[in-house]
C-alpha cells in the first residue's frame, strides 16, 4: 500500500511524466487510448451485443457453476472444459484444434505477434474491423488496406491484385465485415486462400447472423484459421473467443498466448451457456426478425439509405452522421457514429439491433430530428 498524500513525499508529476516520455515507445504514447463511451442508463445500439439478458434460469445455473468454482486455484490453461463443450455445440471437424482467448480481441494480437517477422504484411479489406491495424502497428507489421467498394462489397480483383504485390503474411476476411455488415462471398474466400502465401483468418464474430460459416471446412485448407467469439451472440461480457485450424497453426498461437488468459470463472460459465444453445438462438432469430423491421423503417424516412446486412447490426447512411449521433445522444440513445472513420463510411451510422422497444425508440427518435 502506498502512503496516502501528505503524509509521505510522492514522486512530483512532472518527474513521471518525464520517465515515461524517456521510457515509452514514440508511437504508443502518440496513440489514444480505444474509446468506450460511457453507457448505463442509456439504450446501447453502439456495441453490436445482445439487447437480452440471459434467461433468470440460465442466470441461476451459472451462478451454481460459479459458486462452486476453485477460484484459488489458477484455471486450466488449455480451458478443456470450455473446448469441449463448443465441439459440442459447433460443428468443428475432429481433426482442428482450438485456441482460447479473453475475446477474439486477443487472439487477434496473439495471431498478431507471432506473424510480426520484421518486414511482414498484414492485408485487409477496408474499412474493417479496427484492431486488425491497431495490434498490427502496435507488433510493427506493415498494414495494406484495399478498399471495399462503395456498397460494401469486396473488389475480389483489387483484393487479389494486392495479395500478388503485397504478399501478405496475414490476411484478415471479416464475414460479415464490421462496420460494414456484408459477408465475404464464398467463392472470393477460396480464391484468396489460393493466392495468399501466408495466413487467411476467417473473423465470424457475427456467424450466427448470417447463417453461413467455413468452421466444418476449415481442415481443407492448408493456410485457413477462423476466428470467432460469444461476444455478439449474448456474452460479450464473459470474454470469450476462440480460434479453430488445423493442430500446426494452434499450437504456435498457444506458444504466445499467456498461459492463464481465460479466468476461472468464464470457464466454468460458459460450457453452462453452449448447453443451453435453444436460449441463444432463438435471441438470435428475434434479432433477426428485428433486423428485418428496423431496416424497413429506417429506409422509409426521408434522407436515410440503408445497406444490406448479414449481421446484428444496420449500416445506414443519413444527410449528417455527427450531428444524427449527438441528436440521438441527447435523447440517450448510442449509436456508433462511422464519419470520419473511412471515406467510404460518409455519413454512416452503424446501429445494432436493439430490443423491439428499443428499436422503436430509435425510429421515434429519428423521426423528431430534422
Ligand atoms: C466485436 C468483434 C470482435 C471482437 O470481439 P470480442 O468481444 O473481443 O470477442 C472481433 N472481430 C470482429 C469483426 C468484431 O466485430
């Protein structure tokens, strides 16, 4: 315990303040840190999670397992129990292996690290899913974007054009993209396995909302990892992700993982929610059916074009994405204003599905902005 102040000479601000731009990398203190607005008490269509909480008997039978949880004890470093059960629930092929993450946030730094060979690239379509270039700068690996195009689907020509000039260690394919909602046509996914010389991981963070995955294929192909999470079907607060490939490609991340990344508590919870698979996907088809209403009454007003989307969240286009989203704010709804963000996002917000009445708050909150 430190002394409080006062009672005992503290290093002066100005001191520390000096070591840590002596210490500290230029690149990282020139970095703000990634930005989460403050939410309780508003309607949160910001963070494409789940608008349900879990079912009160699903809430008593995790804290059942979590009760009973040996938190005294390190966890289980290869999270078997937490494995087990997602081969239970998921169509993973016998043969692949799994790797566990606190989210897919992580093993998006871990896959990250171990490709950061100096010179290396990192490829992506753009505008994606920010932590790709954020862990990439952060390991010194080169970052080469390739547009989408302007309705958000994937140039397949520019893409592979890029891979030939670029030669990429590390491809990331969100399908569905975030911000952008649309999947990666299947066909494009095998050309750029083809081509890559490196690494293609496959994010299906939002899978479940699309209705289509490359998880029971993923042993056919010699450079293929997917990467996928709980986080937007219903757990975004557990944090748990995980990556399926063959055992080769595993076993490396495993090395840079750090050996306790997923808590006891997640671990016990967890194999307790997969079993329960009925409550997450029938959230998951309300979701849906909500997707559909809200993108019907978000394209009827005036000024606001919607795109078509394969996951839990609308891209819409209004005359004036800032001040749509500090209107909506004002009313104590978050959205997730994409302005500035990427030329090709304009004017976009990027707005999750709530709750019906949450939805309607959103339509009603719109339709008295001018
Ligand atoms: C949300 C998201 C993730 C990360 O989710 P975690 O909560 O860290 O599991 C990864 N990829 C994409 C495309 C996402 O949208």
């Amino acid at each position: 315990m430190s002394a409080p102040r006062g009672t005992k000479a503290i290093a002066a601000d100005a001191e520390v303040a000096a070591r840590v731009a002596a210490t500290i990398r230029a690149d990282v203190r020139a970095t703000a840190a990634y930005p989460v607005p403050k939410s309780r008490g508003l309607i949160e269509l910001h963070a494409n999670e789940n608008p349900w909480p879990l079912p009160a008997q699903l809430r008593g039978e995790i804290a059942a397992v979590l009760a009973e949880a040996p938190v005294h004890r390190y966890p289980d470093g290869a999270a078997e129990a937490v494995k087990a059960a997602l081969r239970r629930a998921l169509p993973i092929p016998d043969g692949a292996a799994i790797a566990v993450g606190s989210g897919s946030d992580e093993l998006i730094q871990i896959v990250t690290t171990a490709i950061a060979a100096p010179g290396a690239t990192m490829l992506a379509p753009e505008p994606t899913f920010v932590m790709y270039r954020i862990y990439a700068e952060l390991a010194h690996v080169r970052c080469a974007g390739v547009p989408l195009r302007a309705d958000f689907t994937v140039d397949e020509g520019a893409l592979l054009a890029a891979i030939a000039r670029e030669r990429p260690a590390l491809v990331w394919l969100a399908s569905p993209n975030n911000p952008t909602g649309r999947v990666v046509p299947l066909p494009t996914i095998e050309r750029v396995l083809s081509a890559a010389p490196g690494l293609v991981v496959v994010d299906e963070a939002y899978a479940d909302f699309a209705g289509a995955s490359l998880l029971p294929r993923v042993l056919e192909f010699a450079n293929l990892v997917i990467l996928r999470t709980l986080s937007k079907v219903g757990l975004a607060g557990v944090r748990l992700g995980y990556a399926v490939g063959h055992p080769a490609w595993i076993a490396e991340f495993d090395k840079v993982r750090s050996p306790y990344n997923v808590n006891a508590l997640t671990q016990a919870a967890v194999p307790v929610v997969l079993a329960a698979s009925d409550v997450l996907a029938g959230q998951v088809a309300a979701i849906l059916r909500e997707r559909d209403r809200l993108a019907r009454a978000l394209a009827a007003l005036p000024g606001v074009t919607v795109f078509p989307s394969d996951a839990n969240f609308l891209v819409a286009r209004v005359i004036d994405a800032p001040a749509a989203a500090a209107a909506l704010r004002a009313k104590g709804i978050l959205v997730k204003n994409l302005h500035g963000g990427h030329p090709l996002t304009a004017n976009c917000l990027r707005i999750t599905v709530g709750t019906p009445a949450e939805n309607d708050a959103l339509l009603a909150a719109l339709r008295a902005t001018p």
